[in-house]
C-alpha cells in the first residue's frame, strides 16, 4: 500500500461539522485561528458571557492543532539554566510553574467537556545523543528541582532499557507530569464545547483586513472576510505558524518552520512494548530532532525537522525517507515495519525561543510555542480570555519582551531557513 500523505489522526475522529452560517454583524471578541488556542479562549470567554466569533481561512483545527505529535508537555524550548541567566529567577520560576499548569489545564477541559482523546499521564523522556548532553540533563535536573520545585528523574545509560528499545543513546530524563493525547480528536472536542457554550465557529472564512473602526461611541475592529465584514470591540490572534500579513506586526516576530511526521502499520504487541516499554511522549536532545510516541492503536509515531521549509508536496516526500531512515538509526527492529503515513505542518517560533501572549498595536495575541504547545496553547488560550475579560492578568509570559529579527532584516518571510538547518546541524555536530 502506498504512503497515504494524510494526517494520520484525522483517520481517528469525525470532525464536527460545523452549519455554513451568517457572519455576525457584531461581537465582544473576534477570534482568529480555530485551533487549541482560539477555541481555548473562544470556549473560557463564552462561558463568562462573552459574544464570541472564531474566523478560520479552512477549518477547525486544520493547521498544526491537527499535525503534531499530540505531546502535551512540560517545560519550555529554552532550559532551566538558560530561563535563568537571562530572566532571573522570578520571571524564570513563574514561565516554568506555567509549562506545569498547562497540562493540568488540558486534563480539566478533557476531564469537564468530556473529550474522548486518549488523554493520558505516560510522563515524557528525554534522551541524550551524547554523553555531554547527559551530563547537561543531570545538572538541569538538580537546578529544576532546587529553583522551581519540581522532580525529573534522571536515567543513567544502563538503566535506560526499562524506558527504550534502542542501544544508541547515552542516558535520559524523565518528567513523569507529561502526558499524550490524539490532537485532533482533542481539537474537535474543544470546538464542540465552544459550540455549546454559545460560540459562532465560521469556517473558510479568511479574515482579509483588521482595521481600527468605532462604532455607536464604542472603540474596536473592523474584520473584513470575503463574506462580508464584521464589528468587534476586541480582537485576539491565534494564527501561530500561519500568522500572515494580515497582522504584519506580529508576522515580522515569528519564524514559520516546517516539522514533519511519520506513522507505520500498528505493531505487534510484543513489539510496542520492546520499543516503548512504558508508553513515553519521547524526543532527543539534539536541536535537529526526532520526536517519538506510540499512538493509542500502538503506531510508531516519527517526527523531526526534516525539512526547515513549511510543506509542500515536494518535502513531505522526501521527509517520509528521511524519517524513515531515521527511525530504522533509533529502533532498527523496525526495518520491516511499513510506513502507512506522511504529512507535514508548521511550528512557530519567536527569535528568543520563547512563547509570547499579551497586546500588540491593540490586538491581544498568543503563539511562539516552538513545538510546546499542545498544553501551552491552551493555557495561554484561557488566560489571554481572562484578561479580556476582566483585566485579571494571569499570563506567566507577561512583561517578557518580545524581540524581532536582529537589525530587522525579516518581513514575515523567512528567506534565512535554510541557513538555519545547516546552522542548527553544525551546532549538534560540535555540542
């Protein structure tokens, strides 16, 4: 059979199926972007009595809120050590307690709308390429533990048969906190419960211009979509990735990058449990990564930078060998096991690495969760909703500066990506 190029987890779900509808005349809150974030936010403003729009240019989680590789992680891009040399204890502490909060936030919406989405704490490892990094995880464990609290447990290399069927890597850290979870099926359970609370979900419905527009003695925005235009005194961006020039000041602060996945035949039962004995949420410590997990039916998930580019049919073929080859280097016992799926999507990342929530030229917005976000979209989703709301700021990124390109040498394309994949390989040659 050849390799379906599909998203593997939209074989698993039947996606709401949302009434082509009016497009309101006027809301308290447009939402851009149906994906964990804006239906997050959509769902928490709704429920506290907000009129709420989400616009989408297709439809309920269409972009990465349906491509990832539905890891619902702890922590942050930057580690321990770094958040503190450059943000200080406090402001590092309370990014950290963040990343923690946001899978509890997850297991509640799960827990409270009732999604069926393979919800589960498996905890997540993290594995070193190299003995140096190994070193470099048992001194973050020591500083994560004494600065904020909180407990990673450290592999050595012959003990890391008990949490992975491969011989190549040098050691692990485990954070037990994670959890996985099937993110489409998740994201269609977030817009059914903004459904119910009272949201309007316009699909294919792209907004085209944002404009400062006061109406009846009220200050807010006109959003014009090709299907006519709309009045809200607030607006919130949640396009990530997909941020276009339709919001260019947050467009030029983030970097669209390609990530690309895998999926095989389900695997024997014996199988699975050699490759994965305790079912982990697993990546590598390389900046060029690999990113792993059983899915629910027992597939060996693959996931990597294979390609710095966003899809297009051209990288998704060539990322299906490159993975593939990948996934034979971690688990050669997998030589024979047949690829079933390929797909693509889009990460957004800001030039510190960093998420980033908060105001800009008036908008509220949220993104920059560099392949976090899962949980952080969430979270941040609900937070940036409460502000809205009643002015009750709550988000950990608050205060934290949001830098553009050096010397402003970006417009929104990023015409430095493959740059940047030669750079990011050199760095894990020499690290």
């Amino acid at each position: 059979m050849p390799i379906r190029e599909k998203t593997f987890w939209l074989d698993t779900v039947e996606m709401p199926v949302l009434p082509q509808q009016p497009l309101p005349e006027r809301v308290d809150v447009a939402v851009i972007g149906a994906g964990f974030t804006g239906l997050s936010a959509a769902r928490t403003l709704a429920k506290r009595g907000a009129k709420v729009a989400v616009l989408d240019s297709h439809t309920v989680g269409w972009g990465a809120s349906s491509r990832n590789g539905g890891m619902v992680l702890t922590g942050l891009k930057l580690g321990a050590t770094t958040l503190i040399s450059r943000y200080g204890k406090e402001m590092a502490r309370r990014m950290y307690d963040g990343s923690l909060k946001s899978i509890d936030c997850v297991e509640a919406i799960v827990r409270e709308e009732k999604i069926d989405c393979a919800f589960a704490r498996c905890g997540h490892l993290e594995v070193a390429c190299k003995a140096k990094h190994f070193e470099y995880f048992k001194r973050e464990a020591e500083v994560i533990a004494r600065e904020f609290g909180h407990a990673l447990r450290v592999v050595p290399r012959n003990e890391l048969q008990s949490e992975i069927g491969s011989p190549i890597y040098h050691g692990g850290l485990v954070d037990e906190t994670s959890a996985g979870v099937n993110p489409a099926r998740y994201v269609a359970g977030l817009a059914r419960a903004a459904g119910r609370a009272g949201v309007a979900i316009v699909e294919n419905t792209r907004a085209e211009k944002i404009e400062r527009e006061a109406r009846q003695g009220a200050q807010g925005w006109s959003v014009a979509t090709p299907r006519g235009t709309l009045w809200a005194r607030e607006v919130f961006v949640a396009t990530s990735g997909y941020t276009s020039g339709v919001t260019p000041a947050l467009q030029k602060k983030i970097v669209p990058i390609g990530s690309y996945i895998i999926v095989t035949e389900p695997l024997p039962e014996e199988l699975a449990a050699q490759v994965s004995p305790r079912n982990r949420m697993i990546y590598d410590s390389k900046n060029y990564l690999y990113y792993y997990r059983l899915t629910p039916d027992r597939r060996m998930l693959f996931g990597g930078r294979a390609a710095f580019f966003p899809e297009t049919e051209n990288t998704i073929r060539i990322s299906a060998e490159i993975l593939r080859r990948g996934m034979i280097d971690v688990y050669p016992q997998l030589r024979d096991t047949k690829v079933e799926y390929v797909w693509g999507g889009t990460l957004d990342f800001a030039f510190d690495i960093l998420p980033h929530a908060g105001q800009l030229d008036g908008m509220y917005f949220s993104l920059g969760y560099a392949g976090h976000g899962v949980a952080m979209s969430t979270y941040l989703g609900t937070k940036m909703a409460e502000l809205i709301l009643d002015g009750r700021d709550q988000n950990p990124f608050s205060g934290l500066p949001f830098p553009g390109a050096p010397l402003g040498l970006y417009s929104g394309k990023p015409w430095f990506l493959p740059l940047a994949g030669v750079w990011y390989k050199f760095l894990d040659w020499i690290s």
